[in-house]
C-alpha cells in the first residue's frame, strides 16, 4: 500500500475513491471499504482513500474534540490489511479549509485520476462544509467520473458510527465496541521508559506511548498484548491517571504481562482490551494501591482460565 501525503500522486492510474476519517475503521467503514475494492475491480481500477490529519474537530475545536479510536498509524495498518491500493493523508490546517468544494472535486479528478468516487450521503467538504454528495454528483458528470452514495450500516438498529463505540467503550462495555468494530478495541504504541513504579512494587509493566492524551476509556483491564516476534502475550494493564501516585497527571497506559521478563524497550506493542475489571480508583497509600493490583492480577489470570 502506497501511502502520500496531500492531493498529489505521482501515479497517473486512474482510481476508484472514498473520502473521510475512518476513525476506528468500524464496521460500517468496512463495508465501504468492501464496497470500494468491488467497484474498482469491476472498472480495473485501484482503490484511493483520502484522510485527514488531525481530525477536522481537533482543528477547529480541540477542547472539544471527541477521543480518538485509532492513530494515524493504526489506520493506516488497517487499511493494509483491507486491500487499499493508495492512501493520501491531507494536512488538515488553514490553507486546506480554505478550499473550495469545487476546487476539492476538481483536485480528486486532476490530481489523483479519480475516475469512480464513493462517499456517504451525508458528506460535506469543502469551504464553509459548502460541499455535498449531490455537488459531487453533478460535477463528477461534468468531469467524466461516476459518483455513488453508500449507507450506514446498522447493528440490532443502532446505526454503527464512531461516536457509538466511543460510548460504548466510555461505558466500558467492551463487548459492544467489538460487534461494532468487527474486532477487539486496541491501543497501539511504542514501549517507553515509565517511572519504574511497577517495578518497585512487584508488578513490572511496559509503558505504552500515547499519542493522544484523551483516551476513549480508562479503567483496568483484561489485555491481550501483540508484538512482533513475541506472539500474543496475556496480562493486565492499567490505563488513566494514577490518582494515589499523581495528581492532575496525563492518562498512561500500563501493561503488566504474566510470565513476561524479555527487553520490550521501544517496540511497538498493540493492547487489546478483552474485559474491563474495576474503575481507576484513588486508595489512601501504595500498600493499599499494591494489594489491589494483585487482586487485578488474580482476576484477570482467572478471567483468562475461563475463557479459554
């Protein structure tokens, strides 16, 4: 998979294209994805998928902006897997939201060959959100390239979006976020050097990097850890702000993995959250601190014998 930044291509093939966040790359996502690879390979063309970074809400309003599902590299390594051809990462900034909606359809088409486009029907791009699935439509038939909506995909009625996993894992019902998602929730990140508190109290654990300090849930949890050459690692992680040790502290993620004593500095670790155990709780000292996070070991290792 190719990936570019910015509407520009040095491949002049034509393509089959789909515009959006992706934030989670849900369900519903996959489906349009799924949708995507069928109409390229029915007019023998390569799949594009235009994204955004950051997040148009984390420009406009940061304070506001809704946790993040997954990373820019999260995204795209799903992406991967799904069969995309070319992914095209816009800087999302000053300059890019002053373009026209019409000068964005003629970018798809002149810079990156669009020649088949796929979008929501509730899509708005452009200046000012000028832009919609019906502008498109019409200027695509202008262009020479063919325009086509897709719907949501529904579970049990709800409509699956990224908003509805990111209230389901809020709620720490992480059984609901893996129907939407179509897999396990999980965090990726690089392993970092933490304050060696786990260590110092028996529970060693690898210190993931977060690249956004507003994580979609916080709690303990049952975990399943991936890393390569390393195969899948059972454990349980902590991830919020440490009340008993800090105070007004940016959320960690911390993975205590059983029968685990390898060097793990700066790999790159995926966290799949299997089952939520307790809330992040603040105890009077470490002694307290200490005997619950061995009750959160016994209960994952037995959560683990129960499902196997």
């Amino acid at each position: 998979m190719k990936i570019l930044r910015g509407l520009n291509s040095p491949d002049t093939q034509p393509v089959a294209l789909t515009i959006g966040n992706f934030d989670g790359v849900h369900l519903g996502h996959q489906a349009l994805l799924s949708e995507l690879r069928a109409a390229g390979q029915a007019r023998g063309l390569q799949t594009a998928v235009v994204i955004f970074e950051p997040h148009p809400r984390e420009f406009f309003t940061p304070q506001q902006a809704p946790a993040r599902l997954t990373s820019l590299r999260e995204k795209l390594e799903i992406f991967a897997v799904l069969g995309i051809d070319r992914v095209h990462v816009c800087r999302f900034n000053e300059r890019f939201t002053q373009m026209s909606a019409g000068n964005f359809i003629n970018a798809l088409h002149e810079r990156l060959s669009a020649r088949f486009v796929l979008i929501g029907d509730d899509f708005r791009f452009g200046s000012g959100r000028g832009g919609d699935f019906a502008l498109m439509e019409k200027i695509g038939a202008q262009l020479g390239f063919a325009v086509q909506s897709v719907h949501s995909v529904t579970h049990d009625g709800v409509r699956i979006s990224s908003t509805a996993i990111r209230a389901a894992l809020a709620a720490g019902n992480l059984r609901t976020a893996q129907r939407y998602l179509g897999r396990h929730y999980s965090i990726s990140g690089r392993v970092v050097h933490g304050d060696g508190m786990g260590r110092k109290l028996g529970f060693p654990t690898a210190n993931i990097q977060l690249k956004h300090n507003c994580p979609p849930l916080t709690g303990i949890f049952v975990v399943q850890a991936h890393a390569e050459g390393m195969g899948v690692l059972q454990g349980v992680s902590s991830l919020g702000v440490r009340p008993t040790l800090r105070k007004d502290a940016k959320p960690v993620l911390e993975v205590h993995l059983f029968e685990f004593a390898q060097q793990i500095y700066n790999k790159h670790l995926r966290v799949e959250f299997l089952h939520k155990l307790r809330d992040e709780e603040k105890y009077p000292d470490v002694d307290t601190l200490t005997r619950h996070i061995a009750l959160d070991v016994e209960n994952a290792r037995k959560w683990f014998e129960q499902h196997e």
